[in-house]
C-alpha cells in the first residue's frame, strides 16, 4: 500500500480514441486515501491478490502502448471499494 497527499482514484494512458476500444483496470493498484488508514489490515494484506491485481497496472500499460489504445487504471485498492 502506498501513501500519497494528492490521492488519485485513476489514472488515465492516453491513446487512440478512434480505434474503438479502451482497456480497462479495475484492481491495477492498492493504494488508499490517507483518510481510511489501513482498514485495520496489516500492511501484508496489501501485497496479496485480495486487494489488487498483481502485476495487472503493467501488462495494461504495455498492452495500451502496444496498441496505442487509451486505458483506465483504478487507482485504489478493491479492499476499499470494488469499481465493477
């Protein structure tokens, strides 16, 4: 888990929007805004799968390059709010 004073619930991988399609990440990080603490989790549950999907920010990112397609990655942990 990150800490960060300017918290960002996503982050935008410009691309080309005329080729119809943007990649989505929906579990890509595991930060939280610094005004939910912890969760009252040890810090541990942040490096498992249960609040993000490891590695899945890369792969997007690159895929997104390759294709020159945009993404959206979410940029809070499911352990706070699940975005589907």
């Amino acid at each position: 888990m990150t800490r960060s004073t300017a918290f960002a619930p996503f982050d935008i991988v410009e691309g080309d929007r005329k080729k119809g399609i943007v990649l989505l990440a929906d579990h890509a990080r595991r930060d939280l805004p610094e005004e939910y603490g912890s969760l009252g989790l040890p810090a541990a549950e942040f490096e498992r799968h249960i609040a993000y999907d490891i590695g899945v920010e890369t792969v997007t990112r690159e895929l997104a390059a390759a294709l020159n397609a945009p993404a959206v990655l979410a940029g809070f942990s499911r352990l706070l709010i699940d975005p589907n």
